[in-house]
C-alpha cells in the first residue's frame, strides 16, 4: 500500500482562488444548475435502485389520481353527447302577428336561414297548423263552428350549435321577439336546462374529488418522503456537519417526491385509458340501442398534459412540506 | 484564528462540560488539545464547529463572532472548517471516492475533472489512492479514519479541526498523519489536534492546551500548571 505523505508544498489555504479566469457570478451559476440538475437525476437513480416500493408508492399515487382523471373522461364524454343533444332539441317558436301574409313570414325565414345564429327554419302556417290542432286534439267539430282560424302562423328556428346552449339561445330569443313580424316568442328550456344543472354538477363534483384525492397524495408523498428522511438520518447530520445547507439537502427530497408524482401521474394515464379501452366497446352498444351516438373518448391531450402536470406537482409540494417539517429536527450533535 | 472568552457549556442534562474556558489560537498556528476522557475536548471542537451553542462566552472565529451567527450562516461557516470526527462519520452508502468529494459538491464544485483531480490529490496524501472505489465497510478502522481525514482537507480549510485523528492508527501511520497535519500548518492554515495520545504529543514540538473536567489549565487567565 502506498504511505507517501505530500511534501508542504502542495496543499494550499482557503479560500480556493478561482482557477479559471470565468467570473463569479457564471460560475456560482453554473454550480446552482449542477447542483440542481445533480440532484435532479440523483433523485430518479435513487428510486429506480429500489424499483419495487417504488412502483408502490407511484401505484396508489396513480389510482388516486386515476379517479377524477377517468371521471373527468366519462364526463366530457357525456359533455360532448349532450352539446350534440342541445343542437337537436333548442327550438324557438315564433308566433306571427295575425296580420302577417305567408309570403312576409316566408320572406322572414328566409332573412333568418341567413343569420349565422340560425340553423333551420320551418315555416307552419295557420292551415297547416289548425289542421294539426284537429287531428291532435281531436276537436274537428267545435272548430268547425269557428268561422275563422284563429291560429297564428308559425316559425321553428333551431339556432346553430354556438347557440343551443341556454343563456345564448335566451339571448336570441329576445332578439326575435323584438321584430316587428313577431307576437310572441317561446323556448322550451326546462330539459336543457335540467341536463345542464346535472352536467355542472357532476363536473363540480369531480372537481371536488380531484380535491380531496389531491390531498392524499399530498399525505401519501408527505409520508414516503418522511420515511426516505428517517432512513438517511446519519447522512443528512454526516453533510450537514460538512457544511450543507438545507436547500442542498431538501433538494434530492424534493425531486424524488416530484418524480414520484409523475410516475404516478402516468400511472392513472395507463389504468384510465385502458378502462376507457375496455369499456368503449359496451358503452357503445348500450348507446346503439337508445340510438344514441354516445362514445366514450380517450384522455385528450389537454387531459393527459393535466394529469402528468398535477401529479408532479402534487409529488412536489407533498415532499417540499414533508421535508420542511422533518429537516429542521435533524441536527448534527 | 480562534478565540474563547469564559466560554462555558452545560448539556441539558446539566452536565457542565467546559467551565469559564478562555484561550487563542493564532492563524496559523497547530495546537494539541488534550485532557482525560470526559475532559471537555469535544465539546470545544464542536463548539468551533457550531455542533453545539456555548451557554455563556463568546466563541469567536476567523474573525467570526459564531454566538450572534443566525441558523442560516452555519453552512458557509462550517465550509471554512475541516472537520475529522473521533467516530469517522463517513457515508457507508457512498463509494470512499464519493465521500471525500462531498465538501465539494457541496461547494458546488461543477467541474468533474477538477474534482477527481482534488479528491485523487487527498486521497494520495492519506495512501489510500488505490482505494477510491471502495466503501467504508469494506475498509479497516485505519483506512476509514484517513478517508475522513481526506474529506477534511479536500476543499482546502482554513482551520483543521481533527478529534482523535490517530485513534485507530499504527505508531508509524500516526506519525505521517501528525506530518501531514504540519504540513497544512506550513502553509497557513490553523491546526487544532484533540489527543490523549502524549508520546506522540511530547514528541511534537507544538503548543498543548490542556483541559481537566472542563477547566481549560493552561489558557489565558487559568490557574498556573
Ligand atoms: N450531548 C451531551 N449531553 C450531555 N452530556 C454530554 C453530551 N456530550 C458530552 N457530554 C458530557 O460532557 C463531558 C465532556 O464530553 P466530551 O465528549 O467533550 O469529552 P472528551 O474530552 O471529548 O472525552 P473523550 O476523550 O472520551 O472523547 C462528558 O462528561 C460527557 O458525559
Ligand atoms: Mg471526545
């Protein structure tokens, strides 16, 4: 073994002159990216060395992520479907003025298919509609009394789609009801408007669970992260006494807890696309028999940026806490 | 370089380690620090080091007044210093190469190159240069304390603080070690020894502050020996 001892002439005092001629601010820089990108990758080694926990821990963080993500799915599917719904059932009736001839109403609809807002329009005239008001209710003869009709002609406007929905189709039925060819306008809300309470809910619903799960992976992080700080006790206290500081040894803390939320967020991608795959196939056939064009989407883009984004974060923060809170007790002594 | 004034420490269990402990070391200067076991002499060091608050005293260092240093300042005062624990303290996950470079990555040393060429450099002054790879398990009592020993002077202090640093060491490697320590103090920075090893003492030609049941003997103001 070699014993040699350096002759005096070769360690030198503190503080270490600058070797290269870069100046101090690049390279206390340049250390500050190192030191982060160091920890950054040192993070991911240290959990992919112990593969099996890992994978644990990332799995529950997935399935808690995985709930709001899939309902969130399942809820724009549905979202997508009744947007289809609101462009087939939002219909304004116009009732014309008794005074208005079948040839101003037709020239009405035809100013209105112009319009953008306006989809189709369907002219009924009086004849056609006393002659529906006959068969439907079955009246023919107290009508037959009636030496007038006294049904108004009628138009159906169904708007474009921009328009279905209920405070827009509002607004268009009070610019209608303001022409002068008109007496009275109605729209049939109530079912549009029920879909929509029941969609809003459902949509703050998932929201809220997204909240409350976002906190378990809070705690879930919080916790593994803690239990990382216990087990490196001694090597905390050993780089302390070297002269760390807290933000160098957060640092591989915090990035572990990020790189544990993003293994998780891919995770909830794979378990709800692949329910989503496997459940498209029934869903459809279900839908197919109340002929409806009902289809269950994969996460969008959108959707899966969402979810890789949330659970790094989350993974993030849980471990930004958990260190804070469990650092500062360990001292060197 | 360092400076006691009627420092005194008790331990919460009321213990009193050091009483009424004036002294000064000059920059520069290689110092023995010695005294039975239970005497005190960690306790100096790790006040040195802000391991531990004196309870009444002023510790002054480099210039540094350390009572009125906040929590956050400890690092950067520490970094100064190199520290060789009486227990080692050397990361038994991490390779003998990666522990002796931690002072640097600390520092935000970014350069590999200038870091394996440091760490090579102290590894070479202690002898265990062919050991890099190794980890601390796998190396004897000896072998480990000169891997601290490494660690403590790879950045280059300005004070050495070494806590029995030949505790485990043969007379022949003790002797290198106690060289390379004079060596440090040759060209200027502060050795501070804590050691009941006398012979080896008596044979160096360097100051000795002794401390008896936390009564510094031979410090300023002390009783005369
Ligand atoms: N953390 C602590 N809490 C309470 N008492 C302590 C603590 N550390 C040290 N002591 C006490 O303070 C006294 C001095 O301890 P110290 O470690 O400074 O002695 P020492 O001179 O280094 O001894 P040795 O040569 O055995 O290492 C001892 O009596 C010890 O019991
Ligand atoms: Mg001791």
């Amino acid at each position: 073994m070699n014993r040699r001892i350096e002759p005096a002439s070769e360690p030198r005092p503190a503080p270490p002159p600058n070797r290269r001629a870069s100046p101090r601010r690049a390279r206390s820089m340049a250390s500050y990216f190192t030191n982060h990108l160091r920890a950054f990758f040192a993070s991911l080694g240290q959990l992919l060395r112990t593969p099996l926990p890992t994978l644990m821990t990332a799995t529950v963080i997935g399935i808690a992520l995985a709930l709001p993500a899939g309902f969130h799915a399942v809820l724009s599917s549905v979202q997508t479907v009744a947007a289809g719904w609101e462009g087939d059932m939002a219909q304004i009736s116009l009732f014309l003025k008794p005074s208005v001839k079948e040839v101003q109403a037709g020239k009405l609809a035809d100013r209105m298919r112009a319009m953008s807002e306006v989809a189709e329009v369907h002219y009924i005239s009086p004849q056609e509609a006393l002659a529906e008001f006959e068969q439907s209710s079955g009246l023919r003869d107290a009508l037959a009394y009636l030496n007038e009709n006294p049904l108004p002609g009628v138009l159906v406007v169904r708007p474009a789609a921009q328009f279905a929905e209920p405070a827009a189709a509002r607004g268009l039925l009070r610019r209608f009801e303001a022409m002068t060819e008109v007496d009275s306008a109605q729209l049939d809300l109530a079912w549009l408007e029920r879909l929509h309470a029941m969609v809003g809910l459902a949509a703050r619903g998932v929201w809220l669970l997204a909240g409350v799960l976002s906190l378990a992976v809070l705690l879930i992080v919080g916790n593994t992260i803690r239990l990382g700080i216990q087990n490196r006790r001694e090597e905390i206290v050993v780089t302390k006494l070297i002269g760390a500081t807290d933000g160098f040894i957060r640092r591989p803390f915090v990035y572990g807890g990020m790189w544990y939320g993003l293994f998780g967020g891919v995770i909830a991608l794979v378990v709800v696309n692949g329910l989503l795959l496997s459940l498209s196939g029934p869903a459809r056939q279900l839908a197919a028999l109340y002929h409806s064009n009902f289809r269950l989407e994969l996460l969008g883009g959108a959707a899966t940026l969402g979810v890789l984004t949330a659970g790094a974060l989350l993974g993030w923060l849980g471990a930004w806490l958990a260190v804070g809170r469990h650092l500062r007790r360990i001292e060197p002594v | 370089m360092i400076e006691f004034h009627n420092v005194a420490k008790r331990y919460p269990s009321g213990h009193a380690a050091l009483r009424d402990v004036s002294f000064a070391v000059a920059r520069g200067e290689m110092v023995f620090l010695t005294g039975h076991s239970g005497a005190g002499k960690s306790t100096l060091l790790k006040l040195i080091a802000l391991i531990e608050r004196p309870s009444a005293g002023e510790v002054i260092v480099n210039e540094r007044n350390l009572t009125r240093l906040g929590r956050r300042h400890i690092p950067y005062h520490r970094r100064g210093l190199g520290m060789i624990f009486q227990d080692y303290r050397l990361l038994q996950e991490r390779s003998v190469f990666d522990n002796v470079a931690l002072p640097l990555v600390i520092a935000g040393e970014y350069d590999q190159r200038e870091t394996g060429r440091r760490v090579r450099a102290a590894l070479d002054k202690v002898g265990l240069l062919g050991k890099e790879k190794y980890y601390p398990v796998e190396l004897s009592g000896g072998e480990q304390q000169r891997v601290g020993i490494a660690r403590a002077v790879v950045h280059k202090p300005v004070l050495l603080l070494a806590d029995e640093p030949t505790g485990n060491l043969d007379p022949d490697l003790s002797r290198e070690i106690m060289a390379l320590f004079e060596a440090f103090q040759r060209v200027g920075v502060t050795v501070l020894i804590a050691s009941h090893d006398h012979d080896l003492i008596a044979r160096m030609n360097h100051r000795v502050l002794t401390l008896h049941q936390g009564v510094m003997l031979n410090g300023e103001g002390a009783p005369a020996p």
